[in-house]
C-alpha cells in the first residue's frame, strides 16, 4: 500500500467521523432546543409566540454550526 493511498483513506475516514460527530452533535442541540421550548410553553402558554420565534432562532444556529462543521470537512477531505 502506497503511502498515498493511506493518505486519502485516512483523509475519507476523518471526513467520516468528522460528519458523523456534527450529525450527532446537531441532532442533540435540536433535541435539547425543542424539549426545552416545550417545557417554557407549559409554563406560560402565552408567551408561545416570543418562546417559537427563539426556538426557531436557535434550532437554524445549531444548524448554521452544523453546515460549517461539514464544510470544513469538504475542505478536508478535497484540500488533501
């Protein structure tokens, strides 16, 4: 094995890992986000439309992080 094949198969490795943590890491900020814009409805239910708006907010920066996470790991994997 060439030392440049283990190169690009240890670079589409840590692209994968890479990918698989910030969908990890995503999927738990918006669970965390959601959960917690429920319990504040509960709590005062006339507040719903100021809790959704910063729930809706926060839910696309866990997303925003997300997709720069991966874009870095495109840079990553076509940079090598």
């Amino acid at each position: 094995m060439s030392s440049e094949a283990l190169v690009a198969g240890l670079t589409l490795l840590s692209f994968g890992i890479i990918i698989a943590a910030v969908a990890f890491g995503s999927a738990i900020g918006d669970g965390i986000v959601a959960s917690k814009a429920v319990e504040a409805i509960a709590r005062q239910p006339e507040a719903l439309g100021d809790i959704r708006a910063n729930m809706i907010l926060t839910a696309a920066l866990v997303e925003g992080a997300a997709f720069f996470a991966m874009v870095v790991g495109l840079l990553v994997v076509f940079k090598s």
